[in-house]
C-alpha cells in the first residue's frame, strides 16, 4: 500500500451499512474496534506505520461514528495523544536536566522542535484515519479538529504543562541567546530560534477557533510580553553603558549601529506584529528619553558641535569636518525616526545659532584687536573692517549651514527656515537687550548701518583701481556680482528695510559729495551706483527707492553741467577761474544731515552770526559759474547756494624742498589759501612769497576769517597742524588739542615721499568731548527714519480705512503690522500715536458708542 498521507491514498466509504439489513447483526463492539485504533495511534506517534492498514482503520472509525460513538472516540483519542504528551514532555525536561551547566541549551532547543515536528506528522497520520470523525461528529458539535486537537493537547501537555514549565524555559532561553545576540556575540540557535517562535504562533490560546473572534497564540500571550520587558531592561542598561562616556557623538554612533542591527535581528526572529512595538519601545528608550540629553551634553553635545562653525567662520574657514557632518546628519537621523518635524532639534538648532550669533561682534572686535595692523586695533563697530567682517562671517556662517541642511538634513527644507530665521534673531538683536543684566558685556550692532558701510566701501573700492592688479579685478564681472549678491542676501537677513534705505541714501550722498569729481574712475561710479541702485530697486521696490533714484539723477546731471562748464570756461580762457568739478544738488531728494544749514554756508545768507566767508581766490569763479547757471532761463526757478561743507580743494604749493600737489578737504583747502600770496597772480611786482613773508594766524582770526563752524575748524587745523604726516602748518605750542590761543604758520620743512599728497581729516571724536560727527550723524538718520515711518504707518492707516471704511482697533493694528512687516515692524506705541495724529487731521474719526471701531471720513 502507498504511504499514508500521500497523493496516491484514496479511502473509500463503505457502499453498504455494515449492520445486516435484515437486523439480525450483532451490535457493534466499541472497546474492539478502539483498541484496533488505540494500537494504530500507538503505532503512528512511534513512528511504525509500514504495516498499517488505512482503509481498514477509516471503516472502523466510520462504523464507530455511524453508531453514535463519536463523543467516546474522540475523547479516547484525546487522552491518547495527551498521554503520550506527557511523557515526551518528560523526557524533554530530562534532557534539559542532563545539561545542568547551560552550555548546551541548543539541544534542549533541537529535541522540542523535533518532537513539535514529529508530533505534526503523527497528527496528519491520525486526522486521515480520523476523517469521517471531522467531518461529521467534530462539525456538528463544534469541536476542534483532530489535528487542531493535537496542537492544542501539545501547548496544553507539553509546553504549558505544570505552570507552563517548558514554555518558561524555552522563553529563557531564547531571550537569553538574543540577548547574547545583541552584545556582539555570535550564537548558533539562530536556525532553532526562528523554528520555536514559529511554534509559538501555531500554540493558539482559544479553544474555539472557528468563532469569529481574534484568535491570540501563545506566543502573543506568553512569550511577547516577556520578551519585550527583557527588551526594555537591555535597553536601558545600554543607555546607561553608552551615556556613562559623556560623549554625544560617540552615543549617537553606537545607538544608531545597534539600532540598524537590532532592526535585521528582529526582521529574522520576530513576527510583524511584534516588530513596530519593539522599534517603539528602542526610539522611546534609546532615544525620545535620551535625545534632550545628548544634545545638551557640556562637553560633545550639539553645542559644541555648532560652535566648531562659528569659529572657523570667525577664524576665515569655509569648510565643515567629516565628523562634524556625520554628528548632525546621526541627531537627525534618530530625532526623526521619534518625530517627522524634528521639532526638538529645530528648537535646540535655533537657539545655540542665536547664542552664538550674539557673540560674533565680540569675537570680531577681538580679532581685528590682535591684528597686525596697528590701525586695526583702533577699530569699532561703525567701521569698514568690522561691517565687512562681520557681514561676510554671517553669509560664510549661512552657507555652511547650507551645506549642513544639504549633506546632513537630507535637504530639509524646514531645517533651512529655522536656520534662516534663528540668523535672521541675532541679525536684529534689539539694543533693549543690553537692559538685561547677563548681556551687560554683550556687544549690539546696527546691521541697517554696517550693511551700508559694507556697500559703501565695496563701492569706494570697485570705483578707483589703485594698480593693473586691481583693474583686473575690476573687469571681473562675477568679483563686482559677488558683492551685489552678498549684500541683498544679507539685506534679506534685515528686518528694518527702511533704515537700509535710510543709511545707504547718507553714505550715497557722502560718496558723491566728497568725492573728487568725475575725473579718473568717476564714470565708473556712477556703473556700479547704478548697477546697486538697480539691484536694490528689483529687492525693495522703486517707490521706496525714489529719493535714492532721484539723487542718481542729481549726479548724472551734476556731470553734464560740469562739462558744458568747463567748455564754457574753456571758451573765455579767464586764468583766473578756479577748475571746478561741480556737485549740485536737489535739497529736498538729499539727507537732511547732509543739506542742513547749507543757507549759512553758502555765505548768502544776511543777519547771520558767524556767517562762512568764501576766500577771494573762489570768488571770480563763483560768480562766474552763477552768471552761466542764470542762462538760457533753464534754472530760473532754481536757486542756488554754495556749500562748503563736502568736496575737497587741489593746491599746489611750492615750498623750498619741493613742490606738491596736495589734495584736502573744502574747508582745510580754505585755510590754508589764508597763508596764500598777498595778491593771486605770483607774476605781480609786488608779490611775496609766503614762506618770506612767514604770516601767522590765531585761532580767533582764521575763525574771524573764514566763518568756518567751530567743531569743522578744530578738526580740520588739527589734520593739517598736528597729525604727524600732513602738517602743513606748525602750530604754537604743539599740542594734541586745538585751542583758541594757538597759533599757526606754513611749515617750510614740510616733507613728503611722494609729490601727490593726501591729507585725510581727522575724527570729531578725536577733537572734542562733544558727540562725534558720526553720533551726530546716526541721530540725523535715525530722526529720517522715525519720521518716514510716521508717515509709513499713516498712509497704511489710511489705505485700509479707505478699503474698510470701519474696522476695529484689534484688526486695524494686526492689518497694520501686516502692509509694513516688509519694511519694518511697527510697535503698537506708534501705530495709536498715529492713529491719534490721523483723527486730529480729521482723517477718521472713533465710533461715537464704540470707542474700539474707527471709522474711514472721506
């Protein structure tokens, strides 16, 4: 006969009842026919079934279920299978004994699976004797099927047996070779760890189920929760192990190595259903519990990790480590597998940015303080050499968080904006922080100011090349475009656009008003004014740009009047008119610290105490140069005044060493004509030389003489009687300060190097106790800006009642906020002042019964 269970067995159901039709048959004998089965089930589970009859088996099973033996056959088939249990449970646990040392807990593992296995196939054996019993008694009475029986008599008998002994012991040992497992060592149950957990799931905990419940197994109920608290306990141990190093990057390494290998670990053990609740329970403990910890650690923590790009930036670095970049990239990494947004990281990212943004100017100071440059060590925060230093430190600081987000944060854009926006914090510190006793030591800067100075001596730079070297340069469209994109990437940092505008339009006006006219690089200028002015429009809109664009204009025209001048002047070849590079300017467009009291100084203006006087070498040429402005009628409207406030004078002055071309300011160029010849033309009969005729002067009368305000006088005698290089005249006594009983005379041994001399002017600061002209300066920008953005909130007051026509206070003010945000943010302070300033000029009016609702007066 074929094999029992192959494709070749058929069993037949008899096709006639075994009972005689005629009912004279003797009674069916239950105890026989059951021992013929018992001994065949015998002979199954011990594996003996060459000799074994099936089809006569089958017909004894059908004869006993067909007279109503069911119940009896399947109870005694399920104290045989118990009985056997047991004993193979006994023997199981006697192996286990036998290796009383543990160290060859496999066997134990191999002889359960071997009895499982054996145990299935003797099952499959007696469920095809068993059939007609399945298919008839075990469906009418909702039973479980023989071989499901087998199953269930195993769990019960052999694993669970005894306060589930066997059970326990496997689930020991299986979680003790895991946990070997994950302490690096190489164990060889693998095979059988898989095979018993298999077991596991087919040991289902509900006796009935065929009902249409959730069927739990005894892996689930038994070994799972086990295995996950032994989980918890190793994790945590590891979490101590690894934090014990007090080393951020060495835990973030060692977490996510043995994350990455618990997770191909637990794929080759465990069911899917236990493995997102063992990921859970490694990412709460390894490190949702741990993460804070980690980042703030004092010594390796994220801190010290952002502060390695602070100091390369400050230190002129641009590259970040390899480390430094596998840190970020490893925090990351497992803040993200705890939560999508990374909002710890995000949070704990801004801060230290912030903090450590803070400190740039500090650190800056410090680093041009130890410079070489002797100069360099006088520096403060209002100079070219800290704005560029600080400016570029900040973009070179962005661009290497660019390189974070991009190699680290998997280009997470989110990460981009909380970088951007914690730089952009530092960027506009308040000076209100200063009020706080832990930043007493802090140092603020104004970025709307250095980002102008920044652009203003990029500008400077750019329009007067110095050396073939530097023309060069020059001629590099992408050196002159890097700087244009430098400062509106770094304008995009600035909260306060308006005060951009306001401190760019000063130095503009500063830029062309002292400059020395358009001869050499002058139409080089005006290129790079236009191209910045242009660029800044395309950022910040024209309309906010108009003053600025207007005074382009003035300089355009300003160069055009100059030139049909000197042709003019060329044309009447008058010797004594003095060449003049002229800057004329529209009062109304031009800084008002940069036109104020320009009536006085023109010398035109009557009934005033202590009026400019211009010197007789000027005058012809003034007159002249008016007489051509009145012309053609084209200037009738137009009145014009003479300010010697900006400019600078060319004298050429022989003295008895050598003859120099010296170039300074209008106002010391106006002192030194003082000492000047009796008559202008040095070919008269009565000339005298003036280092002959030795003249000197008092403070009291080159004031008297020149009308020159105090605070301009003293510095500007100090750049040419004191400082050491451009001492033209000799002061008496020689001392640091000037004052009113000084005396001074041209300095016959003057001497310089080279025959084209420079006299630069010294610093207010340097020459009185009073505010410094830059102080003075700033509060006349700032009072430009606070009164533009009167009229800024005013005219958006204005626009949204207009629209409106009523709104409410709450409203109006966050409506407000909202048009101007752009250019700067409005307080509510000023916002209600406005609003108050608006009703008084009958603009709107408040709600006669609601004092909160404003309403539009048309």
């Amino acid at each position: 006969m074929l094999p029992p269970g192959s494709r070749g067995t058929k069993i037949k159901p008899p096709r006639k009842s075994i009972v005689n039709s005629s009912g004279g048959g003797q009674p069916i004998d239950f105890n026989s026919s059951w021992d013929v089965l018992a001994g065949a089930i015998v002979q199954i589970q011990n594996k003996n079934v060459s000799n074994l009859s099936y089809e006569q088996l089958y017909r004894k099973a059908y004869t006993l279920v067909l007279h109503k033996f069911g119940t009896r056959l399947y109870d005694n088939v399920k104290e045989l299978i118990k009985s056997h249990l047991l004993t193979k449970r006994t023997e199981l646990l006697m192996v286990l004994a036998n290796n009383a040392d543990g160290t060859n807990r496999e066997r134990f593992l191999k002889s359960t699976l071997n009895e499982w296995n054996e145990h299935l196939q003797a099952m499959k054996f007696i469920s095809d004797v068993l059939m007609y019993l399945n298919r008839v008694y075990v469906r009418e009475q909702n039973k479980l099927l023989i071989y499901d029986l087998g199953i269930q008599l195993f769990k019960d008998n052999v694993i669970k047996y005894n306060n589930n002994e066997v059970g326990g012991k496997l689930t020991d040992i299986l979680i003790q070779e895991i946990t070997k497992n994950r302490g690096g060592e190489i164990i060889s149950t693998k095979m059988y760890i898989n095979k018993i957990i298999e077991m596991f799931e087919l040991l289902h905990e509900n006796n009935n189920i065929y009902e249409n419940t959730v069927v739990e197994n005894y892996y689930q109920k038994s070994f799972e929760p086990v295995f996950l608290s032994s989980s918890e306990t190793f994790f945590q141990s590891l979490v101590i192990q690894n934090l014990a190093f007090e080393d951020s990057f060495k835990y973030l390494i060692e977490t996510d190595q043995f994350l990455e290998d618990e997770i191909s670990r637990i794929n080759l053990y465990l069911p899917e259903t236990t493995i997102p609740k063992l990921v859970d329970l490694m990412d709460n403990i390894m490190i949702k519990n741990q993460l804070d910890v980690i980042i703030n650690l004092p010594n390796n923590g994220l801190q010290t990790w952002i502060r390695i790009i602070g100091d390369k930036v400050i230190s002129g670095l641009q590259t970040s480590t390899i480390d430094q970049l596998k840190y970020l990239k490893l925090l990351y990494k497992l803040n993200h597998r705890i939560d999508d947004n990374c909002e710890l990281l995000k949070v704990r990212l801004k801060n230290i940015i912030v903090n450590q943004g803070k400190e740039f100017p500090q650190l800056i100071k410090n680093v041009l303080a130890s410079s070489e440059n002797k100069e360099s060590k006088k520096q403060t925060t209002n100079t070219p050499a800290f704005a560029n230093r600080w400016i570029e430190s900040i973009l070179s600081y962005k661009a290497q968080f660019s390189v974070v987000v991009k190699e680290s944060f998997d280009h997470d854009f989110s990460m981009e904006q909380y970088i951007t926006t914690a730089i952009r914090d530092f960027v506009n510190l308040p000076s209100k922080i200063r009020q706080k006793p832990e930043n007493q030591n802090l140092l603020v800067v104004n970025p709307s100011e250095l980002l102008s100075i920044y652009m203003d001596y990029h500008i400077k730079q750019f329009s007067k090349p110095n050396s073939v070297k530097d023309k060069k340069q020059l001629d590099s469209i992408s050196t002159v475009d890097e700087f244009i994109n430098n400062s509106i990437q770094f304008l995009r940092f600035v909260n306060d656009k308006d005060a951009v505008e306001a401190f760019y339009k000063n130095h503009f006006a500063k830029r062309f008003l002292n400059s020395k006219g358009f001869n050499s690089n002058g139409h080089l200028r005006i290129d790079i004014e236009d191209l910045v002015i242009s660029k800044l429009s395309e950022e910040l809109g024209t309309t906010s740009l108009d003053s600025i664009i207007k005074m382009n204009m003035d300089i355009k025209s300003s160069k055009d009047i100059t030139s049909d001048w000197k042709k003019s002047v060329g044309e009447k070849k008058d010797k004594s008119i003095v060449d003049l590079d002229l800057k004329i300017c529209n009062v109304s467009y031009w800084p008002n610290s940069m036109t104020k009291d320009y009536k006085k100084l023109s010398g035109k203006e009557p009934d005033t105490e202590d009026k400019f006087i211009w010197p007789r070498y000027l005058k012809q040429t003034i007159s002249q140069f008016e007489q051509f402005w009145s012309e053609g009628k084209k200037n009738d409207n137009k009145s014009l005044y003479w300010s010697p406030k900006f400019g600078s004078i060319d004298l050429k002055i022989t003295y008895p060493s050598k003859t120099y071309e010296i170039n300074l300011s209008t106002y010391a160029g106006i002192i030194m004509l003082l000492f000047g010849p009796s008559t202008v033309n040095s070919m008269d009969a009565d000339y005298v030389s003036p280092f002959k005729d030795k003249r000197k002067l008092t403070y009291n009368e080159i004031k008297q003489l020149t009308g020159i305000p105090e605070a301009d006088l003293k510095r500007h005698l100090q750049s040419i009687a004191v400082a050491p290089r451009s001492r033209l005249l000799i002061k008496t006594p020689m001392t640091k300060d000037v004052n009113e009983t000084d005396v001074f005379e041209l300095n016959e041994k003057f001497k310089s190097p080279s025959v084209k001399v420079k006299v630069l002017t010294v610093s207010a600061s340097s020459t009185t106790k009073k505010k410094s002209s830059h102080e003075e300066e700033l509060e006349e920008v700032e009072s430009d800006i606070a009164e533009g953005r009167k009229h800024e909130v005013n005219a958006a007051i204005v626009r949204i009642l207009k629209s409106r026509q009523s709104i409410v206070h709450r409203d109006l003010i966050s409506e407000t906020i909202k048009q101007l945000q752009s250019r700067f943010i409005p307080s509510n302070i000023l916002i209600k002042r406005q609003l108050e300033d608006l009703i008084d000029k009958e603009y709107l009016k408040r709600d006669d019964e609601n004092r909160n609702l404003f309403h539009y007066i048309a």
